[in-house]
C-alpha cells in the first residue's frame, strides 16, 4: 500500500484528535496489534512497550495524571518513509508526582514524533517519542 502525504496527514491529525479526547477506543482503531512504542529524552530510552494493549493502558494511565492535557501538532515532515510530527505537549497535573513536581503545576513538553506505517495495513505500527 502507497500512502500519500494528504492520507499520512490525516491518519496523524486524527489520532492525535482521539489522543486529545482521552478517547482511547477511536486512537486502537489507528494501531496496529503489535505496535512499538518508545519514549527517548537525552537519548536515553525511558518507556517502551510492545503490543496495542500494552500501548493503550500506558495512555489510560497518562491520562490521569492530568486535568488538561492536549497535544499540538506544529508541522508534520514527510520524506519518503520518514514521517515526524513536531508536536508540542502542554497539560495541568492532577496530582503531586513527587515533592517538586505538584497537582496543578502546568508541563510543556515539546517533542519531535516519529511514526511508522505498515505497508500492508496502512495502521501505525511503531511510535517514537524524542524530547529533551
């Protein structure tokens, strides 16, 4: 399967829509069954997980540690079978995550997101998260 760049775009600009709205049912409808996710700040891996659930619960429980979350997609490159959204994370924490990050205090995050296709499927088959 060939994907152009308007369908790339779209299936992006969705799930992170679904993302935004805790909605985690519409974002399984883009996920591939064995998806890999990774999260690397500084080069350092500090999350991974392996299969559509295990990506989901992680998520189900990000959730809840905000009263407001939303990710901003800022540009989205695509070169060949390269594709990465700059996306800037901005959300309210719900509760104290330890003595100098506390319930309320506002986290901005931006990252550069690398997402994988399968060719066969056209679902996101691997997620990559790069921060700082």
């Amino acid at each position: 399967m060939k994907f152009d760049k308007k369908f790339i775009r779209e299936k992006i600009t969705s799930y992170i829509d679904s993302y935004n709205n805790s909605d985690l049912s519409e974002m399984e409808k883009f996920l591939d069954d064995d998806i890999i996710y990774k999260n690397i700040v500084d080069d350092d891996v500090n999350i991974t997980t392996k299969g559509k659930n295990a990506f989901l619960e992680l998520n189900k429980k990000s959730f809840s540690l905000f009263t407001e979350k939303e990710k901003e997609i800022i540009t989205i490159f695509i070169e060949k079978k390269k594709i990465i959204a700059e996306i800037f994370f901005h959300g309210v924490l719900a509760k104290d995550l330890n003595k100098d990050v506390l319930k309320g205090d506002k986290v901005r995050i931006e990252t550069n997101t690398e997402f994988t296709f399968s060719d066969k499927s056209g679902l996101i088959i691997e997620i990559t998260d790069y921060s700082s």
